[in-house]
C-alpha cells in the first residue's frame, strides 16, 4: 500500500506539472495567503517533526510577527509531509512558504515545472555561506531556496558512560566494535536503534552505506540503471554484514521503537550510544538538558576510508503562484530568517551547523564530525541522484532486513524491489 500510494502520488504530480493536462490553471492556482483585518495571514508548511527545530522556528515567527503589524506567519506542521506538500501541489493549494530538500530529484522537478520561486536576486541569499549555497544550485545555475541548516549522520555518544568505563571515541570499525562489547559485557545496551518507522530505518541504512561502502550509493544507481546487481557487489554485501554485526550490540526491541522514544531512552541513560541524525541533537538536550553527548561519524575500517552522511537540512521556499503581495510578504520573512541572530535562535535550539554566516554553533563534543565534514569526507543524501519511490522502497526492504538479518536474501529483495519500482 505505501508503494502505491507513493507511485499514485507521484503520478498526479507528474501529469499536474505538465502545464496542460491538470484542469489547474497556473492563473486559477490556489495560495493560502489571506488578509485578516488588514494583516496578511502566510503559511509556513516546514517538513521537520523534531521538537527542537520546530521551537527554533517558532521562536523567530513569534518574534517577527511582535515586529511587523502587517504581516502574519503561521508554521503548519503535520505528519508525513512530504507527502502532503506533493498532493497539495498536485491540486494546486500550494503554500506560500515552504521548506524543502533542494538538492533532491523532487526539488529539482519542482523547480523545472515553476513552482518554486526563482530566489537569486534576493537579499536573504547575501547571507549564506557559499558552499552551502552551490549545493542548492539549480540546473538552470539559479537558486530556488534559503539554506538555513545542514545536517549529518553519526552516533551520538554519552560522554558519562564512556568515562565511566575508560571508553575512548573509536575511529575505526574494529575499535567500535570492541567499545560494544566491553559495554555489553557491563550490561550497558552499547546502541539505541530505532526501526518502527521505515524513514528512520531509512536514515541509518543511508548512514551505514556511506560509512562503509564510499561507492555504496553508486552501486544502487549502477542497480537502477540496470547496469549490475547489488547481490554482486562485495561493497554492498559488506554494508550488510557489518550491518547484521552492529544489530547485535542494538537494543531489543529495534522494530517496535519509535525515533522519539529512542531519542528520550538515550537521554535518560538506557543506550551508551545512539545512531541519528543533527536534528536530533536540540531534542535530546531538550528531554535531558544536562545531558552530556558528543558525536562520532560511524567508522570504517580506518579514519581515511571513513564517510558521513551530510547534505543540507532546513531550507526554505517560496511559491511561484503566490501573488506579489504574497511574495513581498515571504521575501521579508526570508530576510528576517537570515539575519545572524535570528539564525542562531535556531541554530540553539536545532543543534545543527547553520548555513548562515555568522552564526556560532556549539560544536561541543561534535569535533570529530566536523572534522570529517570540513575535510570534505562526505556524501550527500540518495533521493539527491536516485528517484525518491525507489528509496523509499529499500527502506522498506532494509526494515525486513533488520529483522531477520538474512544477508543473502536482503541483496536479492534489493535487486528485485529496484527493478520493480523503476518499472513502474
């Protein structure tokens, strides 16, 4: 059911977006901005369901809305949004600010049929750092989209328990693994995983592949374009089986806990370490605010071989059917947004690097993935060159696969659901 409500909605988005075939007229399209009492009423549809970011956006909005009479921003936040922001395209209800993952093949198909607002001449831009703002560049060179945070991939750490039992950052796999044994043979559960929601299934495997496979991403392109299997390929098979190893040292009841409970256990001390992402990091300070964490990339068999999973996060739009009072409205919000300060609200309350000049982080604890990201050991994430349905497909496969940890059978669902999906 997941695949084809995916498939479908894909489809209504593709025939909307052809221009003449939809029965919605780029004139007649629908955009939520509406005056209430003189005051322009704009919705800000953001995508992340993390407590952390979304205090962080709440706290600028309410700031801005103090300052500015005339305007008012109302953050609409809802489960599965993704989706939601697809079918509301497709029926022509497009929000008037949005945020998005501009360097996903999504994005890029919004941008190519005009319904992201061209941003390149707008101030906010004059404010972002520039290798943050090349990854958001379009193919037509322009920029449809403010970066505002990036994110990453790693294992967060309890600085508590590690010193508590002489534990030292591992910077390779087998160093990792044998931090995990001497925490099991303590009775401490070395990591909390969580697997009830195939996308956080999905973070880790993205995670995990990058880590130890740096050609693993090609490899499913390879598998899409037909060119090989994966059940052939000695990288992939590796990511299963150290996979499959690292599920031994996880706790439990993998499958059945959900990313908040995960993130609120290893707050409170039930895991010495957790795999997730930056969004993560003002949550848990969040549940436990005198939590003590550090982050590490997942390691590989040497630091030089090792990669993380980065690309940007938050990122905000704008509707190309806005009208121009509309658009006017959301280039000051934008504006607002990129000011330094205003950015690093955020950045306090998100925990993850900003895209905005200016803003100091709290890099705390985290310099080991900096340092990995700054040396430019990094990959971006898969829907960014592989089409988001055949992604979100192997998250589904990988859950099975965290399950029963059948190596063999994992390699084939992969080959077989690529080969499905693409077809469809």
């Amino acid at each position: 059911m997941r695949k084809r409500t995916a498939a479908v909605l894909s489809m209504i988005l593709a025939i909307s977006m052809t221009g003449c075939s939809s029965g919605v007229k780029p004139e007649e399209e629908k955009t939520n901005g509406k005056k209430d009492d003189g005051v322009l009423e704009i919705e800000f549809f953001q995508q992340k369901m993390e407590e952390g970011p979304q205090k962080g956006y709440q706290a600028i909005i309410d700031k801005f809305n103090e300052e500015n009479s005339d305007i008012r921003i109302e953050m609409n936040t809802v489960p599965d949004a993704g989706t939601v922001l697809t079918s509301r395209i497709a029926s022509g209800d497009i929000p008037v600010l949005f945020s998005d993952y501009p360097t996903q093949q999504q994005f890029r198909q919004k941008v190519e049929n005009g319904y992201v607002q061209d941003l390149s001449e707008q101030e906010c831009l004059k404010n972002v750092e520039e290798s943050a703002l090349e990854m958001t560049k379009q193919k037509d060179g322009k920029y449809y989209a403010l970066p505002y945070s990036r994110n990453y991939m790693g294992v967060y750490y309890n600085q508590e328990i590690f010193e508590e039992n002489n534990l030292e950052v591992p910077t390779t796999w087998k160093e990792f693994l044998e931090v995990c044994k001497t925490l099991k043979e303590k009775s401490i559960t070395p990591i909390g995983l969580m697997g009830k929601d195939p996308g956080r299934v999905g973070h880790g495997f993205q995670c995990m592949t990058v880590a130890w496979d740096p050609e693993g991403i090609e490899a499913i392109e390879r598998a899409v374009s037909g060119e090989e299997k994966l059940e052939n390929d000695e990288g992939f098979r590796e990511v299963a089986e150290k996979t499959a190893e690292l599920l031994s040292y996880t706790n439990e009841d993998v499958l059945g806990l959900a990313d908040t409970t995960c993130w609120e256990n290893f707050a409170n001390g039930k895991y010495a370490m957790c795999i997730t992402g930056s969004y993560a990091r003002g949550t848990l300070l969040i549940a436990n605010p005198d939590l003590k964490i550090g982050v590490f990339p997942l390691p590989n068999e040497t630091q030089e071989t090792t990669n993380t999973l980065s690309g940007i996060d938050a990122a905000i739009c704008v509707s190309a059917k806005a009208s121009e009072e509309e658009k006017e409205a959301a280039y000051r919000f934008l504006d607002y947004l990129a000011e330094t300060e205003n950015a690093q609200t955020f950045c306090n309350h998100d925990g993850a690097p900003s895209c905005i000049t200016g803003v100091t982080p709290n890099y705390e604890g985290i310099e080991p993935m900096m340092d990995l990201i700054n040396a430019g050991q990094v990959h971006d994430w898969m829907a960014s060159t592989i089409d988001n349905n055949i992604v979100t497909d192997l998250y589904n496969v990988t859950q099975g696969f965290w399950s029963d940890k059948d190596i063999d059978n994992y390699l084939n669902q992969m080959d077989t659901s690529i080969a499905v999906t693409s077809a469809e």
